[in-house]
C-alpha cells in the first residue's frame, strides 16, 4: 500500500486558491504596470506641450493658440489626475490582494509541511519493515543452511 495523505482534498482546494489569489495578484500588477505608463505618456506629452508653447511665446503668436494651449495642457492635467487617481487605488488593492495571496499560501504551505512530515514518518516505517523483512529472510535462509543451534 502507497503513501495516502488524508487531507490530500484540502490540500488540492488551498493550492487552487492560492493560484487563483497569485493570478489576481499578477492582474491587479500588470495594471498598475499600464497605469504607470500611461502617466508617464501624460507626462511625456505635457513636457512637449511645455516645449511647444515656449517656441510659441518665442515668436509672436495670438491669443487663440495660446488659450488652445491652455486648454489642452488642463486637459492632460485632468487625465494625468485621474490616472493617478486609479494608481492610488490599484496601490491599495495591491496591498490587500497582496495579503490575501499570502494568507492562501501560507494556508497551503502548512498543509505541504503537515504532508511531508507524514510522508517522511511513512518512509521510515516502511524502511524498517523492509529492513526487518529483509533480516528475516536472510535469517531464514541462514538458519536453511545451517541447523546447528
């Protein structure tokens, strides 16, 4: 008879959870990564409107351009805003997905130390049996081969 686990069922169920907790946690990563792009895309575009309004102001330029720029430097301003906005809270989603994967994984982690124990308790019981098997049998063939007491 090979070695059986008796919560091998649990075992299985915390495993699943805690891919399922690991998968989150690398979705809720991955899109803090596009977050953090796209600011750094908003940033990267209020730097040239910077530059383009500079040039501007450099050379005579009329009040309509510069309101244009105006209006489109607010309006980077209020996407950037937002964006951050979701970063703080993909942050904290983060923080808490983050404990979630650690408490599934330190669930599972017990249940992997409780099956290695009992498999290691097997091995050596049934290492033992062997080896007595093994002594009885070479006693027996010895005891065959020689019947003086």
């Amino acid at each position: 008879m090979g070695f059986h686990f008796a919560l091998s069922p649990v075992l299985w169920v915390r495993e699943i959870a805690e891919e399922r907790e690991e998968k989150l946690l690398q979705r809720i990563l991955k899109e803090i990564a596009g977050t953090a792009e796209l600011i750094d895309e908003v940033d990267a575009e209020l730097a040239a409107a910077d530059a383009a309004r500079r040039a501007e102001l450099a050379k005579r330029c009329d009040g309509v351009h510069l309101q244009a720029w105006y209006e489109h430097v607010e309006e980077l301003r209020r996407k950037r805003s937002g964006f951050a906005q979701r970063l703080e809270k993909l942050e904290e989603l983060r923080g808490k997905q983050m404990q979630a994967y650690t408490a599934a994984r330190s669930s599972r982690q017990i249940l992997d130390a409780m099956r290695d124990r009992e498999r290691a308790i097997y091995d050596g019981v049934a290492a033992r049996r062997e080896q007595s098997r093994l002594d009885d049998s070479f006693g027996a063939q010895r005891a065959r081969r020689n019947p003086h007491p």
